[in-house]
C-alpha cells in the first residue's frame, strides 16, 4: 500500500510538473508571437474630456444639415489643448463634428450647419464631436445614431440604432512626414462593450491581427510606406462575427513618411 502511493504522489508530481512546464510555454509562445508582430499598437494618451459635450437635436432639410450643439467647454473650430502633445495628424481648423453615413468614411464638419448630399432611401446615420486632432468624444450625448429615410435630400423618417454596431474612424486619408510618426486608429461603438470576457474589436492591420478590448484610441507603429489597410470587425467572446449591419468595415490609407516624396 505505501508503494502505491508513493507511485501516485510520484506520477502526480510529474503530471503537475508536466502541466506547469506546458503553462509556462504557453504564456512563453503566445509573448513570441506578441514580440514577432510588425505593428505596435499603444494605448492613447489621456485626453481633454468633454463631459458636457451635447448633440441636441439634429435636421436635415433641402441638403442642408442643422446641428444643435450644447457645451460651455467644447466648441468648434478651436484647437484641443494638448494637441501639440499628442503628436499625431492634426486639424488646422479645430475640433470638428464626424459625419459617418453607412459603410463611408466620415466627413468632417467644422461648423454646425452645412451642406451634404445623401442619396434618397434608407441610411445609418452616426456623428459625433471630435477633438481636433480627430480622437472622437466618447461620452454620452456627444453623438448622435440614427436610422433614417431620405427623401429629397430631407429626413422624412428616423429611429434610433437599436443594434450593436461599429463605425470605423481613422485612420483616414494620406499621413505625410512627421503625420506618419503616430497614426491613431479610433473607431465607434454603439449598444455594446467590449472586454476580455465578452464582445471584442478585431483590427487587421495589412493582414496582421491584434484584438482590441478596451474602447480607447491606439497610436499604430511602424507602418510602412505607400497603401495600408485595415478590416475592424466586431466579435463576439467565440471570435464569430456579431451579425449587425456594416460589420466589417474596411478603409485604404496611405503612408508617405518622405514630405517631397512624389508618387510614380
């Protein structure tokens, strides 16, 4: 009987070794694969926040949008304070509403009336205030989600976005000379969390995956010169996309890190 269980404590410190052993290369492999990756990805730096920030109300009439915009410290068409810090691509002409309709890139408005053309019928319709150098506002009331139904250029019907969605941001564009430094990747979330136990924001960047968990900006390192691209795809905690509309979302951009570069 001693034999025996000198045996099994035996096998059960080499099983618990094994298991250990198996534990540690796990972590080891998965920080290889972390360090093997050719973009970096680095959580934002704190921003001025806009607690205040308010979309009111919103119109559309004969192509011409009217936004009602409620803040005693956010305004349009300032510059953000620490914009000169955050060393990224940087509005001249401030802070700045983000208009985004469907799968489109988003347009940015300075003012709070404007003209924009939509084609008639059903469209999703989100915008929200961004700081100057493009980082979106993400408190409550500072943004606006609609479905609505166009007609001659006017609103003639709208409800609210019910569904999970995401709505790419940035980047956006072409990022010349210093812009090419620190390009920040933001993007929008509505009626969903994201978090390690629960729906998650997939980011591939040129082919390369880096799963996003936390709603904040990432400055992206080391791209390359010339044409880059990103898919953001919301998904669920099995890794399956969420079905939602305009899930996922792809944009082209383009890197050109030499100022007096010229295109061939």
């Amino acid at each position: 009987m001693k034999k025996l269980i000198s045996y099994s404590v035996f096998a059960l410190s080499i099983l618990l070794v094994a298991c250990k052993t198996d534990t540690n290369k796990s972590a080891e492999q998965a920080a290889e694969l972390e360090d093997a990756k050719k973009y970096t990805l680095i959580p934002f730096t704190e921003s001025p926040q806009f607690p205040d920030a308010k979309i009111q109300n919103v119109s559309y009439n004969d192509g011409r949008f009217n936004f009602s915009i409620a803040s005693e410290s956010y305004e349009l068409g300032v510059q953000t304070t620490d914009a000169e810090q955050k060393m990224c691509a940087n509005s001249a002409q401030g802070q700045h509403i983000h208009l985004i309709i469907d799968n489109a890139p988003y347009a940015a408005k300075y003012t709070a009336q404007f003209d924009y053309k939509i084609e008639d019928g059903p469209h999703h319709m989100l915008a929200f205030l961004s700081r100057s150098y493009h980082e979106s506002i993400k408190s409550n009331g500072a943004y606006t989600a609609q479905i609505v139904e166009i007609k001659d250029s006017s609103i003639i019907d709208a409800k609210p976005i019910s569904d999970p969605m995401l709505f790419y941001s940035r980047p956006k564009g072409a990022y010349i000379g210093d812009d090419t430094n620190k390009v920040m990747l933001d993007f929008y979330l509505l009626n969903t969390k994201i978090a390690q136990d629960g729906n998650y924001v997939e980011a591939n960047i040129n082919g390369e995956i880096h799963n996003l968990y936390s709603w904040r900006p990432y400055y992206i390192e080391n791209l390359p010169d010339g044409d880059n691209e990103i898919t953001l795809s919301l998904k669920d905690n099995n890794g399956n996309l969420v079905e939602t509309p305009l899930n996922p979302v792809t944009r082209q951009f383009k890197i050109q890190k030499d100022p007096v570069a010229q295109d061939k």
